[in-house]
C-alpha cells in the first residue's frame, strides 16, 4: 500500500506554495522524497492562468495578484475560505495515465462531499464536481515523469463573489457553489475541519492508501513558515 503524507498547512501564499509543491516534486522525482504528499491549505485572495487560458476570460485584474502557471486549464480564483490541494504523486506506483489520474481526483471530491452530505457528480466534457448544477470543485494539474503537482479548489466557506473576476475555468454562465452554500450553515463554523477531514478520507478510499500519521516527515522541515503545521487525518 502507498503512503500519502497529509499536510494541513493554513494560510500560504500562492507563490510560496508554488515553490513548495515545485520542490516537492523535484525531490519525488530524483528519489529524495520516498513516498507522496498531500499538502492542503488556503491562499490569500490570487488568480491563476493555467496552460489553456484565455486573456478575455479574465474579466477584472485590477487589485488582485494574477500568475501564469504551468497547470492545465484556464482561469481560476483562489482565496480565504476555499480548500486547495496539491498532491505530489508518483503515478508509476498506480497507473501512468493523465485521464485515470483526473477522474481520481473527482471521484476523491465525490467521495469527500458525500461525507458532508452533498449529492456530487461528474460533467461530461469538463473536469471538476458539480452539485445540483453548479460546480463546487475545480482541477487542474501537471505532470512531470508522471510526478504530479497543482491539483483542486473545493470552495468551502469561500466568497463566491469573488468569482466575478473570471470566467471561471473558462466555461460561460457557470454558477459556482460552495459546501456552506449547500448545506446551508450560515455562518460555516466547523466545516473547514470537517472539509479538511473528509478530504483525507475520500483521498484514502480513491487511492488506497495509507496516510502518514506523523508531522515529521520528509516534507514538513523544507517549509518553515507553515502557520498552522498540524497533520490532517480522519478524525481531526
């Protein structure tokens, strides 16, 4: 059974978190890393531009960091309030295949929303989960010697507001959700912890693996400035 490294790392800005999973995957690469990582965590409010992206699909720039990235996909939001996972993967040690790799990664999503009592599905023709017609996960990855970095967006407690800025992953009159919005908690309190747990469980039930159940493994020592360094595991 492959171990999966589970971080919950709090508030990390984009950058950084780029350089980290880039890091993390060069390690995976060259052998310095023995086993995948899961990093979760939020950034302050971002715009990426994945490989595919459309400069019209970016409606407002103005007052809001926007970075070209080497994902696939178009255009997204990331902020206060919306889970981000980055999984470091080595697909050889499950199948080397882009296509089972995202559908994975949905059914992870599907799985995790299902722990929250959200009814979650599939669109044909797109990648992401959608609830009731309105998508609530967005995904978009990179491959490299079948490593894998970048990953989803699952808005949590998020400002859909914010989604006003973009087209968002480029697909016209798109409604965008949010497990608070579903469930209809009001004030969202406790569901970034519950979210957070379901999202280790569903990775474990659509992967197979084991998760790693200490902080101090190999990819905690590289970042020293995570705020909230816990590791995340059914339960916590």
């Amino acid at each position: 059974m492959n171990t999966l490294e589970v971080l919950a790392a709090g508030t990390v800005p984009y950058e950084e978190a780029l350089a980290w999973q880039r890091q993390l995957a060069e390690d995976r690469i060259a052998g310095r890393l023995s086993h995948d990582v899961l990093l979760l965590l939020e950034h302050p409010p971002v715009v990426t531009l994945g490989r595919n992206s459309h400069a019209e699909h970016l409606l407002q720039a103005e007052g809001i960091d926007v970075f070209e990235v080497e994902r696939g996909g178009d255009v997204t939001f990331h902020g206060p309030g919306q889970l981000v996972g980055y999984p470091i993967l080595d697909l050889g040690a499950y199948r080397k295949d882009l296509h089972w790799y995202l559908r994975t990664l949905e059914q992870a999503l599907i799985n995790t929303l299902a722990i929250l009592d959200i009814p979650a599905e599939r669109r044909p023709g797109f990648t992401g989960v959608w609830t009731r017609g309105r998508k609530i996960a967005s995904i978009g990855v990179h491959v490299k010697q079948w490593v894998t970095w970048h990953g989803f967006a699952l808005n949590v407690t998020t400002d859909l507001a914010h989604f006003d800025r973009i087209v968002p992953c480029g697909i016209q009159n798109v409604e965008m959700t949010s497990v608070q919005k579903e469930v209809g908690q009001g004030t969202g309190e406790g569901l970034w912890e519950k979210s957070v747990a379901a999202v280790v469980e569903g990775f474990e039930k659509s992967l197979g693996v084991s998760v790693l159940p200490s902080p101090e493994g190999a990819a905690r020592p590289r970042h020293a400035s995570l705020r909230t360094p816990v590791v995340a595991k059914p339960g916590l």
